[in-house]
C-alpha cells in the first residue's frame, strides 16, 4: 500500500494531532496477505479523504483505526493516546468518548425512532452527553434540522425513512456530543451524485463547526474535491 505519510497543518506547535498513524500493518491470518497502511498525521479540524478500490482493506483500516481490531505492527495515536496499549475495556470507552463512526450499512438501531438513534451515543457516553448543548435531545433536533431530516420524521422508525435519510440519521449520531474524530466507511455508496455531494457538504459543514476532524475512505475518487487532504491506498504487500 502507498506508504507516504499524509501530513496536515498543525496550527501551532503545539496541538495534540487528531489521529498519527505509523508502520501499520495486518494479516487476517497467515495464508493471507499482509495488508499495509499509509503513515498518517492528521491535524485537529482537517479533513482525509482516503481512497481506494475494492479489496484494498479500507474497512480492515477503519477498524483498526477505532481500536476494534488489533494491528500486527505499528502505532495509533488518536488525540495524543496510544489507542492499542489500552486494554479491551478502555479502547471501547475512549471509542464512545471520542470517535464517531458512520457504518457503510448505517447500523441504525431499527426499532429505535430517528432521535432516539440520534442520541444513542449520549446514553454510552456521560462525555458526548455532557457536550451537547442544552441536552441531547435539543441537540439532536438542531442536526436533524441541518442535515434536512423533516421534524414530523423525527419519531418515526428509521426503517421507514428512505436510504437518504438513514444516511443522514447515521451522520447526526455520529456528530452528536462533538466527538472529535469521524471515521466514514463508504456512507455515500448508495446515493445519487446529486444527494451524495449534498449530503457531504453538510457533514463537513457541520464538523468543521464543531472542530471535528474528519477520516472518510471511498472507492469513489469523485469525491475527494470535498476534503482539505487525500491519500490513496493500493494492494497488499505480498
């Protein structure tokens, strides 16, 4: 894989980056091959686009980079932590504290309503709730209103929302309590040019608001005029 280091403003000398990403690599198992990954270094507030076609492991990747799977070497520093030096327990905290994550499928809860999908990060997390401004609810209405969602869908069932709104649901969960990183799986794929473009305008809009850096991974290269960086991923090292 392409092995340059992707390299972001700081602002000041002495800003904790959002995300260093160094000789990282991955192996399903050992007839497998060896997945390697870019360096990364990604300021506070900056925006990585990171492409690359199927099979390439950009959702082997984000995995990693949320601390659900475990790298065979290398280093993650997200916000300043060495996330795999934590145990199980603490990566999972420091995941519902700090990071929003948009699922290629959405993962929405199906029998919960858009709000309450919405708020579900402030009942995992005292962190994300105590950030949100009055309380979730009031938050969540505020994103469901800039990401377009009508307010008498707001408690309807997700599953009755078309995929363009469970797409948005999905982006407002993510942004809730201002995590401070965003890792995007492939959102976009099942959207039309025209709702895609619009849907990131107002995910990055809305995270450039709140200071929240964004990692988002596509096979879709058209995308990448959207974000401040990019980086392109290739095949397996052996």
């Amino acid at each position: 894989m392409n092995s340059e280091t992707a390299s972001m403003p700081h602002g000041s000398p002495d800003t904790t980056p959002a995300l260093h990403v160094s000789n990282l690599s991955f192996r399903w198992q050992a007839d497998l091959p060896l997945l390697r990954f870019p360096d990364i270094h990604i300021a506070a507030g900056e925006h990585l686009f990171i492409h690359g076609p199927s099979g390439t492991g950009k959702s082997t990747f984000l995995s990693l980079l949320a601390g659900m799977l475990t790298p065979l070497t290398g280093t993650i520093h997200m916000l300043g932590k060495d996330i795999h030096q934590a145990r199980s327990g603490e990566r999972d905290r420091f995941r519902a504290d700090h990071i929003g994550v948009i699922f290629q499928q959405f993962n929405l809860v199906p029998y919960l309503t858009a709000e309450a999908n919405v708020t579900l990060p402030c009942k995992l997390s005292a962190t994300r709730r105590e950030a949100t401004d009055p309380d979730p609810e009031n938050e969540a209405r505020r994103l469901l209103t800039a990401l377009a969602i009508p307010e008498d869908h707001w408690q309807r069932k997700v599953t009755s929302l078309s995929i363009g709104q469970q797409q948005r649901v999905a982006a407002a969960r993510a942004l809730i309590g201002s995590p401070e990183l965003i890792l995007a799986d492939e959102p976009t794929s099942a959207l039309d040019a025209d709702n895609r473009d619009r849907f990131l305008d107002l995910l990055l809009t809305l995270a450039e608001e709140r200071g929240t850096s964004v990692l988002f991974v596509s096979h879709d290269r058209s995308l990448a005029p959207h974000f401040h960086h990019q980086i392109e991923l290739g095949g397996p090292a052996e």
